[in-house]
C-alpha cells in the first residue's frame, strides 16, 4: 500500500512543482482559480435569463422569432468558453505569443474597416459582416494588446537601460497606434479604456508619475478634440447632459427601471421599462435586471464582477516574472472597469459608451472575446512552482 502524505508533504509537493506523472489535466486544475471560474459559469448564466426577459420586444420588432437573440446568446457562450478553458492551459510563454498574435491581428483588421467595414451604429464604423455574422474586431483587440505592451513594459526591469526603455517606447507607440485607429471608426469610449488600462501597467512597471499625467492630460485634450470635430462623440456627450435627447431619454428609462424595481423587483418577466430600451439585452441589461429581480440581484451581478477582478489582482500581485504581474494585472482590469462603464452609463454617471457588460450583454464578438481574455487571465494566475513561494512561508 501507497502511505499517504502528510500535509506539510501536500505542501512541498504543490510549492515545488508537479511530479513527472502528472497529466496536464491535474497540473492545471491543482493550479487554476476554480472561484473565478464558477464566477464566469454563473454570469453567463445569468447572461441568458436576462437574454431571454430583454430581447423579446426587440426579436419581433425585427420580425423575428421571440427569443431569437437569446438562443444566440447561448450559443456564443459556447466559442467564448472554449476559448477561456484552451487558453487557461497556456504557461507564461504561451500567453505572450497568443496575445501577440491576436494584437497583430486585431490591429491589422483595425486598419482595414475604413476599406471593408459597415456601419451598424449610425455613424461609427466598427464591424466586418462576414457570411452573416458581424465581427467588431476592437473587442479582440483589448486582451490582445494588454497582452503585447505587458510583454514590452516588462523589459523595463531589465538591468540595461537601453533595453528598458526600448521597451517602454514599442509599448507606447502600440498603444498609441491602436488608440488613433479607435479613434478614427470613431470609438473613443474603447479608446480611453485602453489608454487607461495602458496607463496603469505603465505606471506599475515604474513609469514617474509626472510623465504618467502628462500622457493624460494629453489624452484628455484628444478627447475634447474630439467633442469638437465629431458629430457623433458630440451626440453623445450632450446626451448625457441633455434627458430630452434620444440616448438620454434611454437612459432615463433605465434609471426609471431600476427605481422601479426596488429591493426585490417585480418579478421575472414582468418588467414594463424594457419594452422602451431598444438596447436592453447590450448597453443596459443591468436595467432589466433591477426591475425585475431587484437591487438585490444587481448588486449581486456587481459583486461577482469584484470577485473576479479582486482575486486576480491578488493573485498576481507577487508574481515574480514582471510580465504575469503587468498582463494579469492589466487583463483583471480589463473585465473590472468594463463593467464598471457598463454600470456607470445605466445610472447615468458617464455618457452612453455602447461597452457591453461582460458575459451579460448580448454580442458575439463581445462574449467570445470576453472568453479569451478571460483565459489568459486564468493561465496567468495559475500557480506555478518558484513564483508565489512568498505567498505560502514554509512550516519549520
């Protein structure tokens, strides 16, 4: 008979490192964050009931079959976890080169919607319709490039300061080039999130504070330039400072459906505000789900979305190689301030952004790419032998 191993054995053995017989499957599950995992089953999950109370209205309006938008919402969750179990598998080295990939790729499509895009959302061009099926390739951009300029900022640990600050210039310039190609669809909504999530990164790798403001304040002037040459940024603002308009009359209504709904809601179904938001199942399903199951379930919703962005940042938080602590740090920002925005526009504290709420909203490319970034995000936070030794001080 096998003796069985004491506790402190358990301990050594997880600290350094699996055993050759080890299969992949129970290396990754002894190190996954199986939390954060449970977290994203259930917003899907959640995802598709909302789906099937919030896009009923609008399935016939557009002569289709009632719940037509939410069995595609099931059906992108399918991709979209493929994606986020694959890429969880992935070690450190793997997770530079796919994100690389998907960055370059992203870009390029970026560069390519002004020649083949289509404009879906009066004035902003933003999707490829392939064989059907629209492609907003700005979704699969962000997980992509927080990956790539992680990757870059992380040389500015390296003891030559040539090295370092050839790094630091590639990460700024990527970043720049995606936020200027953002901008042109237009999309300064995505543009900003970046910046701020590159701002971020490139502050934690030891950027000074005062060049770190500078480049904000740099920014801001983009997005006051843009208030000014662009119709549809314009629209939008004054929107947000005007009810009466059309997307601030939206965003009343939402608000209307979340005071309505009170602490337990109206009850599944019964939600009467919905009927009124033409993006109930995308830029305001959090609406819905006040008015019809309360604050309650809202403010449930919100604190899943701190679970999973807190327990990554803690995760990484001493993580020894300085690119797993920038990425993994820069992808838990990526889902947390998402759905910060998400949330902020339905109680009016920010302007319409058209940012989907992750795993919730309604929209392919969102979920699938939600899914990838979420992947890297858990391949990112494994624990790995040698990297987290002073998160677990051995027993004497």
């Amino acid at each position: 008979m096998t003796a069985s191993l004491a506790p402190s054995d358990h301990y050594d053995r997880f600290i350094d490192g699996p055993e050759e017989s080890d299969s992949a499957w129970s290396a990754w599950s002894r190190s996954v964050d199986h939390s954060s995992i449970g977290v994203c089953l259930i917003l899907f999950g959640v995802g598709v009931i909302l789906s099937f109370a919030a896009s009923t209205v609008l399935a016939k309006n557009n002569g289709l079959e009632p719940f037509y938008y939410a069995w595609r919402h099931m059906a992108y969750g399918l991709p979209a976890f493929l994606a986020l179990f694959a890429l969880s598998f992935l070690e450190p080295r793997g997770v530079r080169r796919v994100g690389a990939i998907i960055a370059i790729l992203s870009l390029a499509a970026l560069a390519l919607l002004p020649f083949y895009g289509v404009d879906f959302n009066k004035g902003a061009v933003r999707w490829f319709s392939l064989w059907g099926v629209s492609v907003q390739p700005s979704e699969f951009l962000k997980p992509g490039l927080i990956v790539l300029c992680a990757w870059m900022l992380s040389a500015m640990e390296h003891r030559e300061q040539t090295v370092a600050r050839i790094g630091a210039l590639a990460s700024f310039l990527t970043a720049v080039l995606a936020i200027i190609l953002l901008i042109l669809q237009p999309d300064y909504g995505q543009a900003a999130l970046i910046a701020v999530i590159w701002g971020a990164m490139f502050f934690i790798s030891g950027a000074p504070l005062p060049l770190l403001l500078s480049l904000f304040a740099s920014a801001f002037g983009v997005g006051v330039a843009g208030y000014a040459v662009e119709p549809h940024v314009a629209a939008r603002i004054e929107a947000f400072l005007d009810p009466s308009a059309e997307v601030g009359q939206q965003m009343q209504i939402a608000m209307e459906a979340i005071v309505k709904g009170g602490w337990t809601g109206l009850g599944p179904g019964a939600g009467i505000e919905k009927i009124q938001l033409p993006d109930a199942h995308t830029d305001f399903v959090i609406a819905v789900a006040a008015e019809e199951y309360g604050f309650g379930a809202a403010a449930a919703i919100i604190a899943l979305f701190g679970v999973i962005t807190l327990r990554a940042l803690w995760r990484v938080r001493r993580a020894s190689d300085p690119f797993v602590r920038l990425a993994g740090i820069g992808l838990a920002l990526l889902i947390g301030l998402q759905a910060f925005v998400n949330l902020a526009v339905a109680v009016q504290l920010l302007p319409a952004k058209g940012m989907t709420l992750p795993f919730i909203s309604y929209g392919g490319s969102s979920m699938v790419a939600t899914g990838m970034a979420m992947g890297l995000l858990l391949a990112l936070t494994r624990r790995r032998p040698g990297e987290f030794h002073s998160w677990f001080p051995r027993r004497a």
